[in-house]
C-alpha cells in the first residue's frame, strides 16, 4: 500500500475517487494525492478516528488543511509512544513511493476523545462523519455501544461486504434512517474496489459526495459491490 500503487491499482479497476484514512493520522493523504496527480482517480484526505469507546469513525474531508486540523487534535489525546518491535514502523512516505519519515505516536491506540467530540470537531471542520463497518462484531458503533444513537449524527454508516443490504436494512434501518454506503477498507493492494458504492454526482468531488449522502439536488448513492 504505497501512494503509486494505490492510485495505479484504482486507474486499473475503474475507481474514480478513494479517501485516504489512515489510523488516527491523515500524514500520507498528501503524497496519494500528488501521485494522482492530473489523473482522473480523485484523491480526498481523511483519517479514520478511533474514539475512546474504540468505535472507529471514518472522517473525510474536502481540503488537507481540514483533515489536518483533525489530526491535530487526534495527535493530542493519543496515549503514548509507539513500538515499532511490538507494533511495526508507521511509514511516511513521498507520491514517489520514498519513506521520508517515521510516525512514534501510537497510532494503533484509542484516542483520549469521546465518539460525540470526533464527530461534532469533523462536523465543524466541514468534514464527512461515517459510523465505520457497522456490521463487524469489534470497533464499531453497534459492537462497542449495542446500537446507533441519534446523536452524534453520522452522515452515512460504512457496511462491509460480509452483509447483505437486505440483511443491512432490517439490521440498520436502511436508507430510510441512515444512508448506507460500502468501502473496500483496503488493509493491501488486492482489496482496493472489493466492496465499492456507486453515486450519481454532476462531478467526482468532495462536495457532491456529501449532496449525495443527502439526496440533495439529484445526487444519490445509486448502488453498492
């Protein structure tokens, strides 16, 4: 998983946009995105929070100076050093595929924030708030509460290839409560664009993903893989 693969391998299979989120950092979205380049692949920034209750939350964002405000804040409630002989070395890298640098925060840890707070701070920062793989039986949402609260609000809940959306929305609620989408939450290469949603967007841009998380003006999330 290096920016020149990721986005060579989502030319290859047809993706038009993919988010970067890594665990509690956003420090490799900038060199996906250069590594785009001119391409028609869109790269957004994000990150996915894993909040005190260890519920996952995947934030995007429409600019890297919102996604690393995000990080900032994540970065102050971490809770501790890493070990890389433990944990592995957390790898920052350039668009030409180049380690420039090593994370030491713990980024595999919870972050010292309630799931309300991550949401309300992504929401502030104009950010996309999704209740991430909601049907998996550990850091999610429902495994980690037992159900999804009104408040705070997500804007979508993230469903994994191993749930039906027929299951999903007797399970859920569906779309006539939450919207449902599907993301490949790619860990390697081969899993890009397994699990993918399709939306009906005038362009592939951050702003219309979230119109069409709303239904707003036409924008829709048409279908999932």
């Amino acid at each position: 998983m290096s920016p020149l693969k990721i986005t060579a391998a989502a030319r290859t299979r047809n993706i038009g946009i993919v988010a970067i989120c890594d665990h509690n950092s956003a420090e490799n979205a900038p060199a996906v995105m250069r590594a785009a380049g001119t391409s028609d692949v869109v790269v957004l920034p994000g990150m996915e929070v894993c909040t005190r209750e260890e519920i996952h939350v995947l934030a995007i964002f429409g600019s890297l100076e919102a996604a690393f405000a995000l990080q900032a804040e994540v970065y102050d409630h971490l809770p501790g050093k890493n070990d890389p002989d433990v944990f592995g070395l957390q790898v920052v890298a350039n668009e030409f595929d180049e380690v420039i640098a090593f994370q030491d925060k713990l980024l595999i840890g919870a972050v010292d924030l309630p799931v309300d707070r991550v949401v309300n701070e992504i929401h502030r920062l104009g950010g996309i708030a999704i209740a991430a793989h909601v049907d998996r039986e550990s850091y999610s949402v429902v495994s980690q509460l037992g159900f999804i609260p009104e408040t705070p609000e997500f804007d979508a809940l993230e469903l994994t290839c191993h749930i039906r959306d027929r299951d999903a929305r007797d399970r859920f609620g569906g779309p006539a409560v939450h919207t449902c989408i599907r993301n490949s939450d790619a860990h390697v290469l081969d899993d890009l664009g397994k699990n993918i949603s399709e939306y009906l967007l005038e362009r592939p841009a951050f702003d219309e993903i979230r119109m069409a998380l709303g239904g707003v003006d036409g924008r829709t999330v048409c279908g999932a893989s």
